[in-house]
C-alpha cells in the first residue's frame, strides 16, 4: 500500500475513534476528479425545498431531515461551470417543525446564509436541475467548504498544528488561497487551482449521483444501513 493511501485510511480511522462513525474525506484532486462541478460560489438565497428523509444513524432515530434549496452564483469557475451561474444546490438541514432532537455526531451540515461563500465540489442528484456535494447526505462539509480563514474547523492550519502530508492542510492551503484576511474573494487563486488540478478537472466526472431520501434497511441477520428511496431521474443543466 503506498503511503497516501496509509495516511488516507489512518485519517478516516482517527476520524472513526474521535467522532464514532467514520468520516468521508477526500483530497482535493479526487473531489475534483469525481465532481460534476467544482466553483467558487456565493449564496444568493436559501429557501426549503419540500424534500425530507431519514438517516439510519442509531443516534439520529426520529430526526427528519430537510434539505434546503441553495442558489449559489458561480463567482470563480473551475470545472464544469462558467462565471454568472446560478446552481441550485441541495444542503441537509434538520426539519425543526418536526420537534427537537439532541443528535450525537451529527452528519456534517454546512448551515449556509445569504452572501456566505464557499468553494464546491458537487454531483447531480435525482431531482432535476439540483446538485449537491459529493459526500452528501451524510458529510456536506467534506465536499462544500466554507471560504472563512477564521472558521473554526481551519484551527489547526491558521495556528500552523496541521501536518503537511494531511489532506486537510491541502485542503487549507487551497480555502487560503482563494479568499483574504477580511473574506474577500482573490481570483488568483482560483486561476491557480485551474492550473494545479487541470488534469482532475480535464477528467469526466463520475457517475455518482446523490440520492435525497433514503429508508432503512434490515438484512435477516439484524444489520441496517441506509438505501436510496426515490428513482434515478436527474438533469445534467444548469438552471437561471
């Protein structure tokens, strides 16, 4: 096994021992060689769209999800999209009209609000003209990065405790690189990740497709995991 792939599967086994369920963390060149779009985006409006589900998770029994529907304008392209774009991005949400549930190691929401920016690592889902991350539902976070050097889940880069060789420093050099100190949006480096990851982003994208509702399943010798509870329809556009 070569060593990026030791330090690959010994971060989601870290993850795994410190949160309880193991994490869905990709390196920059493999989300920008599995996604259908990658972009720097700022959020235009946040609406719900109507779509719930449930995860199987043993501490999220009860909680019903909400995905939100997020129009987010592509600021920067990168791959798949041009500058003026509108993508409407599924986000998980927890559905609060459906009463409060405490949940422990909670899937990774992003939370976003109007004027937010974030860099995007997205695939189509099964509804037309809306997309999501990569590692939706259960790890938003780990495909749709918010673009805040004082976010604090960048501490350990921003006080210099990351390691290099860690996928995460990676990703914080990249979120460094395209905004500033005051959240400002430095095209530069948006030009330089088209230049670093041209051969990711010349790759065609996967076939992954998000699915947004999901239902519980028991094999007869008492497993459950979650499987996909709605059909395959998608569109590859880009809807205004």
């Amino acid at each position: 096994m070569k060593r990026p792939t030791i330090y690959i599967v010994t971060v989601l086994l870290a993850a795994l021992a410190v949160s309880g369920r193991l994490l869905d963390v990709r390196d920059i060149r493999t989300l920008m060689r599995q996604s259908k779009f990658a972009f720097v985006g700022r959020v235009r409006a946040v609406n719900q769209s109507g779509i719930t589900t449930g995860l199987s998770y043993p501490t999220w029994e009860g909680v019903v999800f909400e995905w939100q529907r997020v129009d987010v304008e592509v600021v920067e392209p990168i791959k798949g999209t041009k500058k003026g774009d509108v993508v409407h991005t599924a986000m998980l949400s927890v559905d609060e009209t459906k009463g409060s549930h405490p949940m422990v190691n909670a899937p990774g929401m992003i939370e976003p609000k109007e004027g937010d920016a974030f860099l995007f690592f997205l695939a189509p889902t099964t509804r037309p003209n809306l997309f999501a991350g990569l590692t939706a539902p259960y790890d938003d976070n780990q495909s749709i990065f918010r673009l805040d050097r004082t976010f604090w889940q960048y501490g350990s880069y921003r006080e210099g405790r990351e390691k290099p060789d860690s996928p995460f420093y990676e990703r914080c050099k990249v979120i460094w690189s395209l905004v500033d100190d005051r959240g400002r949006i430095i095209p530069t480096g948006a030009e330089l990740m088209r230049r670093t990851y041209a051969k990711q982003i010349s790759t065609p994208p996967s076939n992954t497709v998000v699915y947004l509702q999901w239902q519980k399943y028991t094999n007869p010798s008492g497993w459950f995991h979650d499987i996909p509870n709605e059909g395959t329809y998608q569109t590859n556009a880009i809807g205004k």
